[in-house]
C-alpha cells in the first residue's frame, strides 16, 4: 500500500524529464529563429526585439530548471550561459 508510489516515481521523473527536453528543444528552435529574424531584417522594431529577448528568458527557464533537477540530456551543459 505505502511502497506502491515509490516504485512509480522513477518512471514519472523519467516521463516528465523527457517531456521537458522535448520543450527545451523547441523552445532553442524558437530563440534560434527570433535571433534569425531579427538579424535578417535591417529595421528591427521594440516588439521584435521583445520577443527575442522573451524566446531567449524562456529558453533559460527551462535549462535552469532541468539543471536543478539534474536532467541528462544531450543539450544540458554548462556552456550556455558563457555568452
């Protein structure tokens, strides 16, 4: 009755692990295209460079968040935050 949850949980952390590297990636894509988009276009406005710099927090999040949970994926590395 008790042990029941803790047999369940490995497989939980693994499910939602693959989940958030799964939205890592696409949220890179996201960032890697805004900063496309914004350097291709020669008058870039506010809202363009808004939404960069939001692509590019969110994508953040995310990395920081699979760091503290300790997640292994092929993109986790602590060479991010070096620009």
């Amino acid at each position: 009755m008790f042990g029941r949850k803790k047999r369940q949980l490995p497989r939980l952390k693994a499910a939602y692990d693959d989940q958030l590297l799964a939205t890592i990636d696409a949220a890179k894509d996201r960032w890697d295209h805004a900063k496309q988009t914004e350097e291709a276009i020669a008058d870039a406005d506010n809202q363009m460079t808004a939404n960069t710099a939001l692509a590019r927090q969110t994508y953040l999040f995310l990395y920081r968040e699979a760091r503290r949970r300790k997640v292994r994926g092929k993109h986790i590395s602590a060479a991010i935050f070096r620009d």
